[in-house]
C-alpha cells in the first residue's frame, strides 16, 4: 500500500485505516470481543496501522475494544478517538437516544482522561473534536487540546466535519494534523471548499465512511439492500426503494467496470477514492475479515486516470439520488452523525 505522513504526528503509516465504529453498534448485531479482536487482528497482520474509534461508540466500548487488542500487539499501533458528542439519557419512541455537541474546555480534558483509561494509554496519538459544538468558540476548543498537547495526554489534534472557516480558525491557535469527514464516490461535496482548505493548509483528510456506507445492492438484480432490520442505514435517504431505483444506473456502471476488472464495486469505490489524491486516508469500517483483506486490495490497485475521470463525471452529485442523511428524521441523524 501507499504510505502517508501524518504532521505533527511524525509517523508514516500505510494509506488505509480501519474505523472500528460498527463493531459495537448501528450496523446491526454487535461483534463479540472474540470476533472484534479477530476482525483488528487481520487488519494489522495486512498492514493497516491506524484504528479509528470514539468514546461516543457503544458508550465507551469501542474504546475498551481497542485496549484489549492494543495490550496483545505491538506499540506501532496509532489510535485515533474522539469527543464531543454527548449521549443523551432520554430515550426516543423509537429507540435510539439524543445527542448533543459539548466542546468545552473543561469536558474536553475530562473526556479525554477517560479515554486514556478505557485504551490503556498514556498518550492518545490523534484526539479529534467529533462535532463543532456551535455554542462554544473554536478557539476555546483548540485551547483546550493543545494543553492536552503539552502535557503529553496527546500527540496531534483532529476535527471532524468541521467547515473551511472553522477549520482555519482552529489552526491559527495550534496546527491541526487531520480533518475527518465523510468522502466518498456517493458523497463528494467536501471537493468545493473542504478538500482545498485542507490541501491549503496542509492537513491530512481523513475519509470516514469512503464505500459509501456500503450502499450498493450485492447483486444488479437485489431490491433492496442486505443490512439487518436494526441497522441505522436502512433509514437514510439512498435506501428508499425511489432512491435506489433512480442509481440503479450507477449500480450497473460500478457492476459493469469491475466486472471488467476482476474486482468488487466496493473495490472499485476504494480504489477510485485512492486516486483523489496521496493526502486523503480512508478509514473503511467492517466487521469481517474477508472485508478487510479486499479492502487491503483495493488500496494497492491503480485505476487508469480515463476510468478514474469517467466515475467521477457519473458520480457528480447531481446525478445520486438521496443525500447523506434522512430528512425530518431525528434517528437517521443520530446514528449517522456519531460517524
């Protein structure tokens, strides 16, 4: 695979991470420890070296996850975790909980303390904002993270979905290593404003979410997609029967083209999202291991740029239908926000 830099970090690692997010919820039944341990094992025995979690997934136990593997491997492991969106107690009608924003100084230092202790770390290598909390300046925010910085509880600092405006303000106060967002074939409107800003000032781009959720019917011919009844996915705009109907002729593009090239259409997705430049790193999630040894594949593949440039002008967004979320609809938000 490619190898990136991460500034501020001063480590080189392979161009391809692991978000370990739906190993504890929202992607239907949560993994075992058994399997989620295994699932970590494959990914570092294939290279990747960066695991991305947060104290918000499964209210803390991604992160006891990523401690358990990290005590039964080696110390070149970067772990990149986050804070910032607060579970809510209340309960909604139909099951999922509320969440707020809390970028204040004082919880961040606290949030951070306690992710060191769920990890079993004594410094945390990347420490993002998850969301801009709109009620707190970013000064402040950054603030608090670089005090983090020069007391040795982080190396380098993260944002996550954070506009080019707030992005620059935040590096004004102390250089910010990555911006994590969602980037995809399916999801490109970080190409405007976001990706630029980023390149402008020499931020890494972490792509969450880079197969596009996984959205892509298992067959030309499937209906619907094959996700468990209780996954969060099922309520976004691009699950609707309309939707689907309306990419179908995407559908078959990505079938045709990787059909002609051996691959998977996730393969293909991954693999095109690799020729958007050497700075982005894209953090696929899974919860199997043959997903990861194909993930792995995907990254050392190299697309010829006429294939490269006919996905990208059949995937303009005005030719997807359904956006990144559910309108009107607090559960698909607040699933698909803790990304």
């Amino acid at each position: 695979m490619k190898t990136i830099t991460l500034k501020h970090l001063d480590k080189t690692l392979p161009n391809l991470g692991l978000g370990c997010m739906g190993m504890s919820e929202f992607y239907g039944t949560a993994l075992s420890q058994t399997d989620a341990l295994s699932v970590m094992q494959t990914a570092y025995d294939s290279g990747v070296r960066m695991f991305d979690t947060a104290d918000f997934y499964g209210d803390g136990d991604n992160e006891r996850l990523i401690g358990q593997f990290i005590k039964r491997t080696r110390g070149d492991l970067v772990v990149a975790t986050k804070c910032g969106i607060v579970r809510g107690k209340e309960v909604m009608a139909d099951g999922n909980f509320r969440r707020e924003y809390n970028n204040r100084p004082e919880y961040i230092k606290q949030a951070c303390e306690q992710s060191l202790q769920r990890l079993g770390v004594e410094c945390i290598d990347l420490f993002y904002l998850h969301r801009i909390d709109p009620n707190v300046p970013i000064e402040e925010s950054v603030g608090a993270l670089s005090e983090l910085v020069k007391a040795g509880k982080i190396k380098a600092i993260g944002l996550s979905e954070a506009d080019p405006s707030t992005l620059e303000r935040a590096h004004k106060v102390h250089p910010i290593s990555a911006l994590q967002t969602e980037y995809s074939i399916w999801s490109r409107g970080v190409e405007e404003s976001i990706l630029p800003k980023c390149r402008e000032l020499g931020i890494t781009f972490v792509a969450y979410s880079p197969l596009g959720r996984g959205m892509v019917p298992r067959s030309r011919q499937a209906a619907r997609f094959d996700f468990e009844p209780t996954d969060f996915r099922l309520s976004l705009e691009r699950a609707t029967s309309e939707n689907m109907h309306k990419n179908q002729h995407l559908y078959d593009l990505l079938y045709d083209i990787s059909d002609g090239l051996g691959i998977t259409p996730f393969q293909l997705m991954l693999a095109w999202l690799m020729a958007q430049g050497d700075d982005v790193l894209p953090i696929p999630g899974s919860t199997k291991s043959a997903n990861i040894l194909s993930n792995v594949r995907a990254a050392q593949l190299a697309l010829d740029s006429s294939l490269v440039a006919q996905l990208s002008k059949a995937f303009l967004p005005t030719n997807v239908a359904g956006g990144r979320y559910t309108v009107n609809k607090d559960v698909a938000a607040n699933a698909a926000e803790m990304k």
